[in-house]
C-alpha cells in the first residue's frame, strides 16, 4: 500500500475554503503516518489531567468558584454528570465504571449526586445559564426514567437552562427501550450517543459486548422518533478479531444507517493500567499494518459517504452544528470533545468528573467511597486539580486554537496575552519545521496554519507547544493515528 488519496465530499453550504470544512484530495503515504504517528495527549484540556495536581483540593476549587462568582461578567456553563453503573463488562472500557446488576444502587449514589450539586450550585454565583448538559458513565440509562427526571428538574432548580441547551446523553442499545428514549426526549433530552464499536459478532464477542445489528437499528430509530436532534454512534479499530474486510462491514451498516456524527476511535491496549483490558487476548489484536489499513479504509469510507472530518477521530454530515461551527471557524473543544458551544465555564459532579472554571481544573475522586464519605462530612470530593499560570493560559489559547483547525493569529494571540509571539516561542516555531517541511502546517510571520494534510496529525502540531511533554508523567499516551 504505497498511499491513499482521500477523496472530497460536497459541502451543500458551500463558501468555506476546502481545507477547513473537508479533507479533500490529499495524499497520505503510509510513510508519513509511520513518521509522525507517536503517542501523544488527546487534549481535551491544557494542561493535559495527568498534570493535575492533589495539591489542589477542597480550599482552591471553593476559592476559584468564589473568584468565577465575584466576576462581572460569567461565561455559559456545560454541566457533566458521571453515573458510573454499568450491568455488564465490555473489556476494551478504559472509563470509570461500577459493574453491578443491583438497581438499588442508583438510588443511594442519586442521592448524593443531588447532594453535591446543592453544595456547588449556591458558590456559582446565583442561577448560572447553562448552554449544554451531558449525561455520561458507565450507562447513564441504568438509572430509572424516574430518577433522571429528578435529576434533571434539581438541575433547573439550582441553573438557569437556554432556551436552546444541549443535552446530550449516552446509550448503551442494549439496556434501552423505545419508551425511555421518548420519555428521555420529554424530560429535554436532543442529542444520543451510542455506543456501538464493531457489528462482527467474533469482535463483540472478544470484548464481551454484543449487540445485534437489529437491536442498534431499533435504537436508533427509537432516538429519530423521539425527534433527537443529532444521533452519534462511537466505533473502535483495534479491537480484538478486526480485520480490514470486517470492519469494512461495519462500516457498510454504519453508513446506512447514518448517525449524524461517528467517532471513530483508536483502541489504546494499557491493561497494566485498566483491569479489564486484562481480559483480553492480546494475541487476538490486530497486527499494527492491518490496524493503520483498518484506519485508512474507514477514513476513506467515510468521507466517500460524505461525512466531514471535524478532527481527531469525529465526523460529521455536513448540515450538522460540528460541521457548521468547522466551517465558520467557531468550533471548540472540552473534556466532552468538540463542542459548538463557545467558551464555557465546565462543572463536574459524580464521581471522576471533571470541571474547568475560570483558570482552574479540578476533577472528583474516583471512589464512589470516599465520595460519599467526603460529602457526609459537608465537603466537596476534590481529589486533585490544577491552577493555571499566565503560561498554562496562554499555551491553552494556542493549543486549543489549533485542535480545532482554525488558523492561528499571531496578533490575536499577542494582544490577549500580552507578548511577542515569535520571541515567546521562537524554540517551538523552530520545532514546526518538520512538520511545515512535510506539508502539514504552514508558518508565516502572521501565523499557523493547519494544511489540510496536517488536520490528522493536528496532535503532533499542538504538542510542539507542549512545555509539560518532557517532564514527568504517569500518563500512557495513545498513538495519534
């Protein structure tokens, strides 16, 4: 396989120029991915969370929503809840997860979740607007219809919504009926996520998760009834038993059944960091040439069926918000991925869940345990966290700017911060020198540019910018491709 030309896909809109609204007809050698292809942060924060800190606790989480509160002018909020029950094991999940058939338990952890929110929401300065809510886990439909209204109508009590708020929540199809997605849809609910990873029954098997074509194409159509606004369905390559002929099945159903967004994600094999990888048969991984194949036919299908590549590992139809905001240089991006949303204040609660607000991060313990205990005790379950130095802000300026494709305005950057961009970092722009030679990014005296080969390797561009990369960490990075 000497390379692969990407075809383009229409774009209805028009007037966008094709290197930001699409990957259109580019050569990507098997070559260049081999030279760029190393492990790197996903970046949906900057600094990335392995660089938080348990230095940040209870104290400076309170200080920084006081701080947010005080202020004059209070950005929207995106409201993340993790409910972490899940019924069964699926042995690829890297995610924070309580296996357990007990229903009982959604009750007792409901309770504190409410608890939590009643603490926090008072610090935030008076009904904060709230521009998106996502529900995630585990499988947020483990809890009862009943139990997530009373979740949703505490939120509304304690928040002001939009008009127009996203509420996104994920669906495992297996443990889901027609009726809780219309009563979903009542309680404001507009945008699914399924999780779907791999049609083979060989592969579902693998990683024990199975669930029929028929069952997905019953959910599915479930959500569109419902009248969802945006059905997102998440695959995996990497899996144990894929093949290139396959997922190339998978595929097929995929496209017919077309999800307005698919994430298509890399599987990242750490089981001396998640148990349940254990359970899989690394023999049983497909070969790192049938994995970049695997990669490539499904980049190639998916952009031949017209979807847009929005970044990383996310596509999108092209009437779809993801797309739009590409295409008008609005997109953004958070711990949930890319967002249409503007810049957001982010709160977290549930156990592991992670919040921004204003130059903090701060993420809960991961022990259902001691989250209980701590809110017993009247106190917030901070578990670690992070306060941004002028550099972390201005470094997550540039970062973030480049995850999302849009052109990087030295002068912009300059009159935020206050500096000389080509003094600040004449060592990185140096660095971008490879990747400028390979035709990935362009450097001008005004700015960056991400070119549209450079979109898939977008997280080698923002990593030269990186100053934590060389230091420390207990992170295990996944490939980027």
């Amino acid at each position: 396989m000497s390379a692969y030309t990407q075809p383009s896909c229409e774009n209805p809109e028009g007037g966008a120029p094709a290197d930001i609204a699409r990957l259109a007809d580019i050569e990507l050698s098997e070559a260049l991915i081999r030279r760029f292809d190393n492990a790197g942060p996903r970046y949906t924060s900057y600094p990335t969370a392995d660089r938080f800190s348990p230095e940040f606790d209870e104290a400076a989480y309170r200080a920084h929503l006081a701080e947010r509160a005080q202020a004059d002018a209070k950005p929207p909020l995106s409201v993340y809840l993790h409910l972490p029950f899940c019924e069964s094991l699926c042995y690829f999940c890297a995610c924070n997860k309580i296996i357990t058939r007990d229903h009982s338990r959604s009750a007792e952890y409901l309770g504190y979740l409410l608890r939590e929110i009643a603490m926090v929401a008072p610090e935030m300065g008076g009904a904060r607007r709230v521009s998106q809510l996502h529900l995630g886990g585990g499988t947020p439909t483990f809890f009862s219809i009943e139990e997530l209204a009373r979740l949703t109508d505490t939120l509304r009590h304690h928040f002001d919504f939009d008009a127009n708020v996203e509420q996104g929540v994920e669906i495992d199809p297996r443990t889901v009926t027609a009726d809780t997605l219309s009563r979903l849809g009542a309680l404001g609910f507009n945008r699914t996520s399924f999780g779907v990873q791999d049609f083979d029954p060989a592969v579902q098997q693998a990683v024990n998760r199975i669930q029929p074509l028929a069952m997905v194409e019953r959910a599915l159509a479930a959500s569109r009834d419902a009248g969802f606004e945006s059905i997102n369905v998440d695959l995996i390559y990497g899996l144990p038993r894929q093949t290139v002929a396959s997922f190339d099945r998978t595929l097929d159903e995929v496209v017919r059944l077309a999800p307005d967004r698919i994430a298509l994600y890399n599987y990242a094999h750490l089981p001396s960091r998640f148990k349940a990888q254990r359970l899989i048969d690394a023999n049983e991984l497909p070969l790192a040439e049938d994995r970049l194949r695997i990669f490539m036919r499904a980049t190639h299908r998916l952009l031949d069926a017209g979807y847009v590549y929005i970044g990383l590992d996310h596509f999108a139809k092209p009437g779809d918000e993801l797309s739009r905001a590409l295409r008008a240089g609005s997109l953004h991006r958070n711990f949930q991925g890319y967002t249409t949303k503007a810049e957001c204040d982010l709160v977290g609660f549930g156990v592991s869940a992670i919040g921004k607000i204003g130059r903090s991060y701060c993420q809960s313990t991961r022990s259902v345990k001691t989250y209980y205990e701590r809110l017993d005790e009247g106190k917030l379950p901070v578990e670690r966290g992070l306060t941004l130095s002028s550099d972390d802000m201005l470094r997550r300026d540039v970062v973030m700017t480049l995850m999302c494709s849009v052109p990087l305005d030295f002068r912009a950057i300059e009159a935020r911060h206050g500096i000389d961009f080509g003094r600040y970092f004449a060592a990185e722009l140096q660095a971008l020198a490879p990747l400028a030679e390979a035709g990935l990014v362009q450097s001008s005296d005004d700015g960056i540019r991400i070119l549209p080969k450079g979109r898939l390797f977008v997280r080698a561009v923002a990593m030269t910018f990186d100053k934590y990369l060389g230091l420390p960490s207990t992170a295990s990075y996944s490939k980027l491709i």
